[in-house]
C-alpha cells in the first residue's frame, strides 16, 4: 500500500521488521450486583476483590448461574464460579461460600465477607406486603 499525498504513514513493524501488532483487552471497573444483565456476567472474566484498606486480590470467573430467588432482594441471585470457590450476589450484596472463604482467609482476606453471609438464603423480612 501507498501513503496519499500529503499525508504522512507509517508502515506498521517498520522500526522493527516485524508485521505484528499486540492489543491489550479492555476492562471496565464496576461495581457488581445480581441485577445485571446475563449478558454482562457471560463477559465477566474476572473479579477484583478489594478489602477496605485497599488490598486486593483477583479471581478468574470460570461461570456464572442466576438463580430465581423470592427471598431475595431483587428476584434473583447471581453465584460466580471460581476455581477458588463461589462468590454469590444478591442486588449489591456479596457472600462467598466455604472453598472461596477458605481461599481468601489463607490469602490474608479472612474478614472480606464478613457479616454479608447469606446463611443459608434464610428469610430476610419479618412482613411482607403478600407478594412473596
């Protein structure tokens, strides 16, 4: 290929001699909740976990599975499968179950998740307005 006139064009690898190009994936940070679409938890790769002192730790999403849920706070629940363990949503509330705990405590997180247990998806309301 040419360069138009006037214009000034670089011939890709021409520093180099090499024809290749590497392009980085992008990632967009946001804050998780079980109310997001399927779509988004399908592209879901990862997961960052941050403690409040700004430790971190990332966990490669393998699956994810959306269950209906009336005691939930919003119809459903979302858990996000790890080799490590899994983490469940409910609306912007998380939890983790005993692999994924075990995990986090020998990698210096043991306190992540605490008081945002599930126990069991046990009844959260003491009344309802009749539409559960």
């Amino acid at each position: 290929a040419t360069c138009p006139a006037g214009q000034t064009c670089r011939r890709l690898g021409a520093a180099t001699g090499s024809g290749s190009l590497k392009v980085a994936q992008s990632e967009t940070a946001r804050r998780l909740s079980s109310t997001l679409p399927d779509q988004s938890f399908k592209e879901l790769k990862s997961v960052t976990l941050q403690d409040k002192d700004g430790h971190s730790v990332k966990i490669n999403i393998a699956n994810f599975q959306r269950v209906r849920l009336k005691s939930s706070k919003c119809g459903s629940i979302v858990n996000l499968c790890s080799e490590q363990g899994c983490i469940t949503l409910d609306d912007y509330a998380m939890s983790a179950d005993e692999k994924m705990e075990s995990f986090l405590e020998a990698a210096g997180f043991g306190n992540l998740f605490e008081g945002q247990r599930l126990s069991g998806f046990g009844r959260r309301l003491s009344s309802t307005d009749g539409m559960l």
